[in-house]
C-alpha cells in the first residue's frame, strides 16, 4: 500500500511539473511586417527599400507600332511595312551621404520588328535580347558609367525620332557637373568615344565639355568635344523657346570634322534642324520639323509630322510622317504608336 501511494504521489509530481513547464513556454510570434513606404524626397514614384534608408522608383515604357515605308531610287519604287514592339524598364536608385546624394541608374530594354523596314533596314526578323544600355553611378555633380554621347545636341522630341539632346552612340564616360541659378557647366572624359568596332581609328580617351542654361521662358546650351585619336573636334549648339504658353520652339547644329565624337561613322559632318510642336488642348500636341545632315559631302533633307493624343493618363497614341530625300532616293515613312508608360 505504501509502494502504491509512493508511485501515485511521483506520477502527479511529475504531471505538475510538466504543466508548470509548459505555463512558462515562450511562444513566438510573427516579426512585424516592413511595410512599403513613400519617398517623397527625389519627387512621385520613389519609395523606401526596406531596411533601408535608400530610396527606389521603377518606371519604363512598352509601345506597339506600325511603320510603313515607300522608297523610290529613281528607278524602282519600294514598299514595305511591319509591326514592331519596344519594351524598357528603368531603375533609379538614390540616397543621402556625407558627399550629397548617391544615384545608381539602369536602363533596361528589348525590342523586336517583324520584317524589313525603315526602322532596321538590315535585318529581317530582327530581334534584340534584352540588355542593359545606359547604367551610371552619380555622387555629388560626379558622374561615371556608360550612356549616350555627352557632345551632341540634336532630336526635335515629340516627332518620333525617339531622341532627345544627348544622342549619339554610347560610350564609357567620367565627367563633373557644376550647377547654380539655372547655370550648369559640365566636363568630362569618354573612353573609345569612336564607338565603331570595324574603324581603323585605336581606342583613345575624349575630353568634352558642355554649358546649358536654363529660363523662365527658354533653355540654351552648347558643348564641344576632341576626338584625340583622329585629332579633331565637334561642336554643337542649341535653343528651346517657349514665346506663349503651349508652343515651344526648338533648333539645334553641329558640326564635326572627321571626327566620331557623335557616335557614327566619322567624315566631316554638319547637322541642323529646326522645329516646333504645340499643345492643342491638354491632351493633344501637333508637331513639325525639318532637319539636314551633310556628310562627306553626302545630303540628306528631310521633315516631320507628328500628333501625339493622350488618350488616358499614361496611354499615349502617337501618329508620325518622315520624309526623306537625298541625291540617291526619297524615302517616305509612316508611324502608328501606341505606347502606354508606367
């Protein structure tokens, strides 16, 4: 009897020992949630990775068009059209330091064309994988990485020549940036500017500088640089004006004398445009343009044609007629756009 209470007594010790224990078992629990938050310190779009104190806007653009394309050589008259999509996806990424703030930008894209036409005039079927073209670092007013040519100064925006000032060829580049009251004065170096893998011309480094300004009711600017490998310059300049609200005229030169520096195939080139675009109604811009290009002797004149409707906040349609003409055929081209940007 004894032996009985003994083993009764052990078993309910032992069951309140393990009730007791498990009274005082720590429960986890879920980690709070990091949620997304806004960055309004760089303006709309950028929010807060994080863990971080690093700010990041994600925004591109994807377009469906359809070109059509008449050439006539003085001999035979040629047509062709085809569909074509664009795809691009851009990064930007910017914090505070000690040094000013710290950007890192990349912009990703893709495209692909059906069949021959004014747009790829070199390839059938022509499609290109996706890849990185501009990717920079800035700190302070430093800039390095590799984007498009920092010298040239043509595009008439809104006629789809999907260009703006800085065009050209891309390149690595280095260069400081010094801006204030609207003034800003840059200059720089760029390796292997020629950007031409068959040239004859050796890998060289290219200096450049660049001056804009910026008014109320216009912006200015003009930049020059050294091709040292060919030993010669190219210069530019250009004007945006706004006399009224809603009409802005625009009009850009250059002029290179056999040097590469704005990313084609050398020769002694000058270029020149002039043009104007006006917004109708809010939702509704007409643009036109002309623009010349000599090289070698080689001339080329030309005008545009555009409309561009937005048919909703970032759904654009846009409607464009190129013509070309040069002493060996007149080109004629016409663009349906449909592009919508995020």
């Amino acid at each position: 009897m004894k032996l009985k209470s003994l083993l009764m007594g052990s078993a309910a010790a032992l069951i309140t020992v393990s009730v007791a224990q498990a009274a005082d078992a720590v429960v986890a629990e879920p980690e709070p949630v990091d949620y997304v938050k806004v960055c309004d310190m760089y303006g709309a779009g950028f929010f807060y990775i994080p863990g971080t104190e690093r700010c990041l806007k994600i925004s591109g653009e994807f377009r469906i068009q359809y070109e059509a394309t008449t050439t006539d050589d003085g001999v035979d008259e040629t047509s062709s059209a085809s569909p074509y999509w664009h795809a691009r996806v851009n990064f930007d990424a910017r914090e505070e330091t000690d040094w000013g703030t710290l950007r890192t930008y990349i912009r990703m894209e893709n495209q692909h064309q059906d069949s021959t036409s004014a747009i790829d005039s070199d390839n059938e079927n022509a499609e290109f994988d996706v890849g990185v073209l501009d990717a920079y670092i800035e700190l302070g007013g430093f800039s390095i990485g590799r984007r498009t040519s920092r010298v040239e100064l043509t595009g008439l925006p809104g006629l789809m020549h999907d260009g703006s000032y800085f065009g050209g060829g891309r390149t690595m580049y280095m260069d400081y940036t010094f801006a204030a009251n609207g003034l800003s004065v840059m200059g720089g170096v760029s390796i292997d500017n020629d950007n031409i893998p068959s040239s004859d011309e050796e890998e060289s480094i290219d200096g450049y500088i660049r001056a804009d300004y910026a008014g109320s009711m216009f912006n200015i600017g003009a930049s020059y640089g050294h091709d040292t490998s060919a030993e010669e310059g190219a210069w530019g300049i250009y004007a945006n004006v706004t006399p009224v609200d809603g009409l802005l005229v625009q009009g850009y030169y250059n002029s290179q004398a056999d040097s590469t520096q704005f990313g084609g195939g050398g020769g002694d080139t000058q270029k020149y445009g002039l043009g104007a675009s006006f917004n109708v109604t809010d939702e509704v811009l007409i643009a036109a343009g002309y623009f010349h290009n000599d090289v070698d002797g080689a001339e080329l004149d030309g005008y545009s044609l555009g409309l561009n409707w937005n048919l909703a906040s970032n759904l654009i349609v846009r409607l464009g007629y190129n013509f070309e003409e040069s002493d060996a055929s007149e080109v004629s081209d016409y663009r349906l756009r449909i592009q919508s940007n995020f």
